[in-house]
C-alpha cells in the first residue's frame, strides 16, 4: 500500500477504502448483548480487513467485490463466545468417570492418569478441544494446565486466540519435575510466545491448598514482572475451604487477601463458596471471576452468587472448565445453564437474564482476560472475532428475540462458519486450520492408552 | 407370504426368518440403560419386520441383503426418547418473552395470545414442534393443549408416536368455547382415533385451580371410561400450592386424593412442591411424574425431589415442557439440565446419574405412559423407536463410557437417523415424514402474526 505509483491501491489510500479481505453477511447481527445492538436486516454485514473489522453494515459484499464473502441468508452474525477457564487437555478424560464422589473421582480416576501425561497426549487432547471449541463457536480461551507449551502449540495451530500457562504448585509435576524446573518453565514460556499474535502467557498458581504461602506469593511477582493474569481455582467447594481453614484458619480467599495477593490481575476461577463480605472484597480489590456453572453442578460443588457478584460490578466471565467435569466445552450449552440455574436457585426467574448471560459470555470474558478494547464485541477498530449460526431451523423458529434464542435454544452445533484475528477457522462446519478427522481419529487411539493407565 | 407354491418365499417361512426390511447398523448399541445392554462392536445391528425389532446382533445387513440398510461406522443406536409432558404448539411462543415474572409473563404474554390461536396455528405450530423433536431424537410425546385435533392431525402426518389430548378448564375455551362442548370434542377425539396404530387419546384436566372439584371427577370418569390417561399440572409452583390452600385448604396432592382421584391413570406434570409425606402418597398411589427440569429452572418454580421419588419407586418420566418455557422440545438438553440439577440441588455428585437419567428419558417415560411393554428399549418383540447418532464427532470422542456420553455431551444435533414404529422418519438428518423447509417458512409467517396480537 505504500507505494504511490502503484495507482489502484494509491486510489484507495486516499479514499482511505480499507482493504477489505472478507465479509460476513447475513439476516441477524448480535454486535453486543445491548438490545440497541440487535439487527435484523437482509444481508445485514461485517467487512475485515486483516485482523480487524473496518465497517457493520447491509450489502457490504456489493461494496466490496474482491472481498470473499462468506453469507447465509438466514445467518446470525455474533461476537465469537470466550471460554474464561477451561483445561482443553482434560477432553482425554471424557466420560471415563462420572457420577462418583469428588475424592474418588479424582483420587482413583483422575489424578493417577494426570501423573502418566506425557507432551504428546496433552498437545492431541488440546487439538480435540480445539476443535470443539471452533465447532461451537468459542474463539478465545482461557486454559490452565500441564505441559503448556505443547498447550500453546496446539493453540498456534488452531488459529484460536489463547491464554494459558503451566499450573504450578508444591508437588512434583508429570511435566517439569521439581518446583523449580516448574518456575523455569514458565519463564520460557513467557520467552517463546512474547509478542505472539494470539498467545499470551498468564501465571497459574493451582490453589491455595496445594499452592504454599511462599509460592504463591512467588507466582504473584512473577505475574507482576511480566504483567499478566494470575489464574488460579478459587473458593470451589467446601473441601477447599475447610483445608484452609484447617491449615491457615481462615477462607480462601481471606488467605489470599491476608498475603496481599488480591488484586486486578487475579483471575479466580469458580468462586462459589463465597460470603457475602467475601464478594465484596474481591469487588474492591478488582478480582475477575471465572464462573463455571456446569462443573458446579456435575461435581456438586455448589452454586456461585454471580447475580449479587455482578450487583456488586465485579467483572465476570464464563467457562467451561475441563472435559472431565463437563462434559463438553459448549460455551452454548453453558449459557443456557448459567442463566437457568440461577433463576431456580435465586426462586426469581428474572435474574441472569438472557442478555446479561450473553454479556458474561462475551464482554464480560473479555474484561475478565483485559482484552475488552479488542474482543467481546463487534465494533469497528475491534479485533474480527466472530461467529455465524444457521437461524433457519426449526429449533430457533421463529425469532422474536434472537438474543434468547442465543440463550435459550441454540447449541454449538448451530455455528456454521467461525473467524477469529480475521481469519476464517471454520467454514460450513469444516475446520479450516486443524485436520479434524485426524485429531478425532489419533484421540481414539490415545483414549484406548488413558483407559488402561493404572 | 401365504403361498406355498411361491418357493423363496416359502423357505423363509418355513425357517421362521422374519420379513425384514430395515437394519440398522453401527458401532454401539444401548439396548436400555442397564450396563449390561451397552454393546461396542463393528457392524452390531438391529433388524426391524414392519413395526418391530426382530433380532438384534453384528452383520445382519449380511444376513438380510434384501432389506434397506441404515449405517454409520461410528453410529450408536438406542432407543428414541419418550417426552412425557410438552405442549408441542407453544413452539410459536419460542423466545416471546423471556425472564419475567411468572404472573406477568403469563397474563401479558401467553394468555391474551393464547385466546386467539387457532386451529391452523396450533396444527403448523406442533408440525414445527414435531420437526424438532425428531432432528433432536425423540420418538414419543404426550401433549396436553388446545385444538387437540390439530395436534393429532399433525402428529399422525409426522409418524411420530403421541399420547395426546385437549387441555379442559373451567373457563370458556378458544378452541371449543364452553365446558359442555370441551367434554364433547374429547369423546370426538376418541372416536376419531380408536384403535390408531401410534396415537393414544388422553384426558387433560389443566391443574387443580382451573378446574373446579366436579370438573376434575367428570374427568376422572371419562378416563376411566375410555381406560386412558389423566394428564394434570400438579404441584408445579408455590403459587398454586397457594391457591390450592385458599381455595380448599389443603395442597394440590391433598386435594386430589381428598376427591378420590390419586391413581395409577394419573399422569403428574412437574411435581415440584411435595412434602415427604405427599411423595409418599403418590408412590402408594402410583401416580406418576413427568419431571420438567428445564421449565422448572427457567421459571424458576422449583426443583423436583426426583431423586427421594426414584428410592421410592415412583414412575417419573422426563419431560420439556412447552418451548415457552424452555424454550427448546431437546430432550438430550433436558437430561443434561435433570442429572447436573438434581446433583448441585443435593450437593451429592453420585444422585442422578448417568444410567439413571437415561432411564427416566427411556423406560421410565415409556412406563408412565403404560407402554413399557412396547416402547423404551431395544428388544426382540419390541416396537422399533430407535435413533441413531454420529459418535464420529470432536466432543464425544474418546468414548469410555457410551451412556455418560448421551446424558452428559451429547445434544439433540448429534442423532442422524430416527425410526418410529418401522419407518424411517429422518434419514441423514433430512426429516422424511414431514416438509421441514415448508414447514419452516410458514412459521415464520405466523410468528408475525404472533408478534402483532396483543
């Protein structure tokens, strides 16, 4: 572009026309969870040019011809959902244990196979997840697990936009080893991915009952240096709050506060066994929760106060949290829980309404990862982070209020066509950037090799 | 088959080889929800003659080369899902309002709509509601609403197996105007379907504080009479255990067992306000329970004690209720939503498990509506409703454990084949029976005209 003599691009320039590479054009355009943002409109359209939306409006494929122009007549055109905290490697553990008592769940099931992980197994279960992900219409996650490198390979893979980090904490890990390795490897991690495009490197003290005072005040200077997020499992369930009420004498998160580690880089994922001054505390200190209300429910842990939470304006998010408490990685799917579970607990059927649901799931997951000025929403000048769905199926028939049917009737299997930093990941339900059948094929040999680890 | 002369014909008589002319084909087989009835093995079959299954086991395509042959190398087949309440038309009231208060949702927007359905909207409504339930594998349904005719008109074009019948309240109906010619459009219906092959004509008293005490035994009797079932809202919310107290001063189930009316005919929508002792009562009295948790968390009515109603053998089925508080007929969703509810409601992990929730969406549907018999497994003799879904997909691979896969990833998108009583409704997700596209756009004519009626 920057050369004057080349005299169509010059003519461009100076009309400043951008060079619109793709459109997206359809019947529903959902720019935000905002009613005002709600469009219905016959080849309603987003232009991209490059990484980043240029222009929101009718017929953009007519304006721009040498675009490629992917449209649906009856499309809905949506922010693309944020998984705030995820283990996309835990898909290999998918239905191999369910319903059990959480201490046998994962002594006996889990952990003895998490200490037999190798680089290998973790880079093909996060590729499966991937590809979940993309065919559901997630297109930025927030993962927490072993072997993070090979983690973010298979994140550069995909095309997905990612934050992740090595889980930490006192004992021995499958991956590094000693504690020390662990600190160290996540230093190169930090080293390898710096100025990546879709990748950053976030620090992931496990908990506070397998995390010590010490480390996790270690973790959080780490945090600090490379200014990150500080990802870690919070206020679960009651096994986590009575240990550290044994070993510390008080809560979670009073522990945390008391060793001044509460504050706006915190990303605490669950926060359920919250009190009310607890709520208020994370509020003031700017702690962003990562609610995930299926593996709340699937593992009995208890159910988050995300109404009073988000009263209180603390920044929420929502995930999924990983295959083996799920047992999907539907962002979908997860809405529809959110808001259902709410009402019933709350005996209100007003809160977590339908349009505050999707906000959690898409600005709210972007404020919560500090990405709020590029991601969450479709605006121009926004990162082009965006799905479509097939609205023309009797299941989402007919459309009164197509935020709902976001909610409340559609499921990832409704996403068509999925485009993430402007680049097209998925198109008619065909993954562009990953060899599904591959992945899904190598899965099944790895899952024979997971089920008969001892 | 008769002619002895006709010698093909006549050795397969002769060596009892059915007439078979379809099988389908996959890699795992459900029979029911038992552990022992889950197969995984190449090629596992089962061979339908007409309306029934008559063998089940590997490479009957083999040995039965004349018959259509439906496969999937990956597919699971099992038995179709039974919804034992719904209100099939209430899908032209899919996202109309959402998140609000009961009262207000109901006198503000369903009720002044509901006055002016007609019998055109409620037949185009149900076929829509019925194109769902078939692309989301359900292959029965019992429906309680108004223009009962045009339900069944549209159930009998679609194949689907439906338990039906017109809502009947004190006040003047849209559909039949006064009381007196509501019983008598009942006794129509009978007639009209004695000795259907897949439709079975019901009683439907809407709830204890619509029908007066008389009205209800009037029904009573007529159910008796026809030897049918008495459909009933029971217990569903506070507000009627409220009313019901005003009124009569006991609880909706005191009520009806004061009136003589608890028996085994009777067929109890959500079931959701019950002390220890009523649940009881009902067990003894083999009263049933469609169990609704979806519409029950949207509204937020309420959790079921389903859990304490299984220990005490009460029949329950699962149910979704009507799209308008749903708002989708998914039945994979709903046993998602019952196993994850039931487990955070009693903070237990191990309540509602997988093979349990499976059987309340199979066999328990199918005994609540007396057709155990028949229906809600694969059996040699039985009748074949069975679905097959494509395993062959990101989220439910590996596969452990084919039974926490349906309950807990699978969704209603997932199953590819459907046969209801021998025929093939759906095929590759292409709905046979019914005009899908058509049936699409007309709805979204009437939901114009459902938007506009104030």
């Amino acid at each position: 572009m920057s050369q004057i003599s080349q005299m169509g691009q010059t003519a461009r320039n100076v009309t400043d026309i951008p060079d619109v590479t793709l459109i997206l054009s359809g019947r529903y355009l959902i720019a935000s969870s905002r009613s005002r943002d709600v469009q219905e409109q016959e080849n309603i359209s987003v232009a991209v040019a490059s990484d980043r939306i240029v222009e929101i409006g009718p017929n953009l494929a007519d304006k721009y011809p040498q675009a490629k122009c992917i449209s649906h007549a009856h499309g809905l055109i949506m922010p693309g959902l944020i998984n705030t905290h995820t283990h996309a490697a835990m898909a290999c553990f998918r239905g191999l244990a369910d319903d059990l008592p959480l201490m046998e769940w994962l002594q006996e099931h889990i952990f003895p196979r998490e200490a037999q992980l190798t680089a290998e197994i973790v880079y093909q279960s996060t590729l499966l997840s991937l590809c979940e992900m993309i065919k559901s219409g997630t297109t930025s996650f927030n993962d927490m697990y072993l072997f993070a490198k090979d983690v973010a390979r298979a994140a550069h893979a995909s095309g997905m936009r990612a934050w992740l980090g090595e889980v930490v904490y006192d004992f021995p890990s499958p991956n590094y080893g000693e504690l020390e390795n662990g600190l160290r490897y996540t230093e190169e991690l930090f080293d390898l991915y710096a100025g990546h495009e879709l990748i950053t490197v976030t620090v992931n003290p496990h908990s506070v009952y397998t995390c010590s005072p010490a480390l996790l005040e270690r973790l959080a200077a780490q945090a600090e240096e490379r200014d990150t997020l500080y990802h870690i499992h919070l206020a679960e369930n009651q096994d986590e709050v009575n240990t550290c009420m044994e070993r510390y004498n008080c809560s979670p998160v009073q522990h945390l506060e008391n060793l001044g580690l509460l504050n706006k880089r915190v990303v605490a994922a669950h926060g359920v066994m919250l009190t009310e001054e607890e709520a208020f505390l994370l509020a003031r200190q700017k702690v962003k929760i990562a609610h995930c209300p299926e593996s709340n429910m699937k593992l009995a842990s208890g159910v988050a106060p995300v109404p009073a939470m988000l009263k209180q304006g603390i920044t929420v998010g929502l995930g999924t949290d990983g295959c083996a408490s799920n047992n999907d990685v539907d962002m979908f799917g997860e809405m529809n829980s959110a808001a259902k579970m709410h009402k019933v607990m709350q005996m209100d059927p007003t809160v977590m309404h339908a349009a505050e649901t999707l906000h959690v799931a898409t600005q709210g997951g972007a404020t919560l990862l500090g990405a709020e000025k590029e991601i969450g929403m479709l605006a121009v000048g926004k990162k082009a982070d965006l799905i479509m769905l097939d609205m023309d199926q009797p299941h989402l028939t007919p459309v009164y209020n197509p935020i709902s049917h976001l909610v409340y009737a559609a499921g990832g299997g409704d996403v068509i066509h999925s485009v993430i930093n402007g680049q097209v990941v998925m198109q008619d339900r065909q993954i562009i950037t990953l060899d599904e059948k591959a992945i899904i094929a190598k899965m099944k040999e790895i899952g024979e090799r997971v089920r008969n680890m001892k």
